[in-house]
C-alpha cells in the first residue's frame, strides 16, 4: 500500500489562510489503513482547523467527504454535486490522488494535507515499513525477496559493496546491509548461484511519468 503521513498542523493552516470554505476530502483506502487520511482523520482535522481558526478570530467552514479511492475518477464523480459550495479543496490521498482530483476539479484549488511517504507494508497497528520504490523492474526472483532498490543505501543490483560489515551497512550500524540479508537467505534456500551471476545494468523507467494498460483493455481505451 501506499503510507503517508499527514502534515504537521501549521502547514495546512497556512496553505488555507485566504478560504473560508473547505471541502476536507479523505481516501478510503490506503491513507485510511496507515490512520493519515481516511474518514475518521478528517474529521480531526477539520475539528483542529475549526478551532484554530476561532482562536484566530478568521473562522472556517469546513466539510467532510470520503471516497473510496480519489485515484479513480469512478469515486470522484461522487464529489461533482457538491463542491461548487467551497472555495477550497483539502485531500488527504496520496500525491496521485490529490493530483486526480485537482484534474477533476481544475477550477478549485486543491491543498494536499498529507506527505506521500512510501510504498510498504503494514508491520503492525501504526507501524509501516517501506518495501518497494516501483523501479519498473522487479528483481525479487533472484534476490530472495528482499528488494535492493529499497533497502541497499547504494540501490545496488550486484552487492554486497566493501562497506559491508558484520551484517549491517556503513551508512549506519543499526542498518542491516541488504546484501548480507540477500546473502543468508539464498544460501539457506540454497541458491547463492543468483549472487554469483552479474547483475546488467538496470534499465530504469521512471525518468517520465509512467503508464500501465492491461492488454485486454487497450484496444478499448485506445479507441
Ligand atoms: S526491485 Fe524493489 S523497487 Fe523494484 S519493483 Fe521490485 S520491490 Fe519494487
Ligand atoms: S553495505 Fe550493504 S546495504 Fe550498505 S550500501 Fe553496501 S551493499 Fe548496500
């Protein structure tokens, strides 16, 4: 899933100092799994910025409105009837969702309320881990499942480097160096024949905004 977090309070205040009326919008989906942008923050947030704004003597109106995911123009049709009444949009999706829905919305400005941070997985309540950085060529099938674009400070696709050191990385002790975890477990499933092999150079996509389309889908969507 996607983690963000959501930015520290001030910062949103600023970005809406000159709107009265703020549609706060949340994402059903991965923002409301790591508790940064789903129902339930925005109405924090909007509780936070009602009384900030009192406080202030400048006061807010705001509304609350969940989608299901803002990066699918499906869900955000359910938006269309209702922010004609604000001057302001807020999301708290990630930075594909905010970038949806402003497409949507091109008239409104629309303020992000939360930091994409990673593509990780959920380690426990609270607690995320990043795990891929979408390189476009996924190499986990020679490396035992432990991504080295994510986890190796050098992003090195033939490791270890001579930085490694009893298992952790010379960027910093309490790291464990990638390779040495590639090392271990291919040995113990008795595959150090993947390490052996040189890695070419790899071939990186994500210097342009990339697209996906299914095959059985393409013709439809190219017509
Ligand atoms: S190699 Fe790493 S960054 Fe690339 S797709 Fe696989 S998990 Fe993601
Ligand atoms: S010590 Fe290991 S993790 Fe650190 S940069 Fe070198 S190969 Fe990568």
């Amino acid at each position: 899933m996607i983690v963000a977090e959501r930015k520290p309070f001030n910062e949103i205040k600023e970005m809406l100092k000159d709107y009265k009326k703020v549609l706060t919008i949340g994402c059903g989906t991965c923002v409301a799994v790591c508790l940064a942008g789903g129902e339930k923050e925005v109405e924090i947030l909007n509780s936070e910025l009602i009384i900030a704004r009192k406080i202030d003597k400048d006061p807010i109106v705001t509304g609350a409105f969940t989608v299901e995911r803002q990066c699918d123009m499906e869900f955000l049709s359910e938006l269309d009837a209702k922010v004609d009444e604000y001057d302001a949009l807020l999301s708290m999706a990630c930075g594909a969702g905010i970038q949806f829905l402003a497409e949507r919305f091109p008239d409104i400005p629309v303020f992000p309320a939360v930091d994409t941070s990673f593509i990780g997985v959920n380690r426990d309540v609270g607690w995320y881990e990043e795990k891929c950085r979408a390189c476009g060529n996924c190499v986990l099938g020679m490396t035992a499942g432990i991504c080295p674009v994510t986890m190796c400070a050098k992003n090195l696709f033939n490791g270890p480097c001579g930085g490694t050191n009893s298992g952790s990385c010379e960027i910093d002790p309490d790291q464990p160096c990638a390779w040495f975890k590639i090392y271990e477990r291919l040995a113990s499933q008795n595959r150090l024949d993947n390490i052996i092999e040189i890695c070419p150079p790899t071939d990186w996509r994500n210097q342009k905004p990339r697209t996906i389309m299914q095959p059985v889908y393409k013709e439809r969507i190219l017509a």
